[in-house]
C-alpha cells in the first residue's frame, strides 16, 4: 500500500506522521531521514497491528497545494 506521510520542519530536525496511520510518527535529522525512518515506523506499525488482529487502513489521504496571493 502507498501511504501519504507529512514531514515537518522542527527546531532540531524533521518529523513524520501518516494521517492515515493515527499514531505512527518518526523523526530524523534531515528529511531524507525523517522519510526513511517513517517508513520503518509504517511497516512496523503495520505489524503490530496485525499481531493485535485490527484491521490495516486503507490509504485514503491526499495532498495538494493551492495558490495564494502573500
């Protein structure tokens, strides 16, 4: 499955979460880490959730960008 994750700026590094995934998050020094490590934390969350016998989500989450005068 491909899940959409959102990677943020933070004062000492970036942050991941899937809006897909509700509580699976990761972090990293660059963004290419924060990916990286967000998509251990996917998989693993993934097994987890399969252990425990819950559903897995089904991908539903877009992005987009609009335009706006600044």
């Amino acid at each position: 499955m491909r899940y959409l994750i959102v990677i943020e700026k933070s004062d000492t590094g970036y942050s991941a979460y899937s809006p897909d995934l509700l509580g699976c998050v990761a972090t990293g020094d660059t963004r290419e880490e924060a990916e990286s490590s967000m998509r251990d934390a996917i998989s693993f969350h993934i097994e987890g959730m399969r252990e425990d016998g819950l559903e897995i989500p089904v991908p539903t989450s877009y992005s987009s960008y609009v335009e706006v005068a600044a």
